[in-house]
C-alpha cells in the first residue's frame, strides 16, 4: 500500500491510505488540501493523481485535532496555515473570558441555590418539630379527653342511681 520513492526517500500515500491514516473521508482528504492549501505537501504522480507526504499527513491530522478536538472554525484554522496568522489565541483568550464569566456567574447562582436549600431544610426540620410537638400534644389531649369522659360517665351513672325512680304515667299519680 505504501509507496515510497527514491528521491528524498519519503513516504508517499495515494488519498485513500491517508484518509485510513488521518482517520476521515478521502473527500474530506481533498476538501482540506484544497481549503489549507497543502499543495506544497504533496507530489503527484506521472498520471497527475496525489500523493501525500509524511508532513500532508502531519498536518491534515493537526487539522483535524483543531477542527475536531479545540472546536476551531475553519477561518480560524485557514489563518493558522495559510496566512501565518494566529488570531486564536486571542479569541481562545476572549472565548475563556466569557466562559469564565458565565461559570462565574452559574457558580453564584449555585451558591444562592444551596444557601436556598439550606434555609428550606432549616424551615423544613423545624416544622417536622413543631409537628412532632404538636401530635405528642394532640395525643395527650385526646388521652384527657377520654378520662374526662369516663369521669362524666362514671358521674352521670352515680346520679341515675342515687335518684329514686320516678314513675310516670296517669294510674301511678293515683296509687302513689
């Protein structure tokens, strides 16, 4: 599969055995040769077809790792190789810059969220308390309740037996 030439004794790969080495489309291959403007990393055969050198193959999977790994726009990368120009490490500055300020302010908003669930819990257990307090109160309640009723009961059955039986009716008025 390899091919590699007398003359400066290099390695030369056709675009297909470099897209299995870059790991991407032989289209992608040629988009980014095109786009990037490897055409000094590469040789073409007597047929005219392409055949990429071990620094193509070098710097197509730099690319790559811009393009697909460090989120970079295409201008970006184009200007990285083809114009000598670095202008992302000032927009990677900027771009953390603003990420910053967001974390900065998720941070806060998740600070004020913990202080908030914090003071709920707080709220919470004293009311399971209060709760707590309030049922032990209700049960001795009901336990008084419940003798006062069975000392009312007690009371009432005394007072019914203690009282002499009245009988009612007209025949009992005139044989009493």
């Amino acid at each position: 599969m390899e091919t590699e030439t007398k003359n400066e004794n290099k390695v030369l790969l056709n675009p297909k055995e470099a897209a299995r080495e870059v790991g991407v489309s032989v289209e992608l291959i040629k988009t980014w040769t095109n786009h990037f403007g490897l055409d000094q990393f590469i040789q073409r055969s007597a047929g005219g077809h392409r055949r990429y050198k071990t620094e193509a193959i070098e710097r197509l999977l730099d690319i790559k790792e811009k393009l697909h790994v460090l989120k970079w726009s295409y201008d970006d990368v184009k200007n990285y190789y083809v114009n000598g120009e670095d202008d992302h490490e000032f927009t990677i500055h900027e771009e953390r810059s603003e990420l910053e300020k967001k974390v900065d302010k998720i941070l806060e908003h998740q600070e004020l969220q913990q202080d908030f669930y914090r003071m709920l819990t707080s709220k919470m257990d004293s009311l399971t308390r209060e709760m707590e307090v309030l049922k032990l109160e209700n049960s001795e309640m009901n336990r008084v309740l419940t003798q006062r009723d069975e000392v009312l009961l007690e009371n009432i059955r005394k007072i019914q037996e203690e009282k002499p039986k009245k009988r009612k009716g007209w025949l009992f008025k005139f044989f009493s």
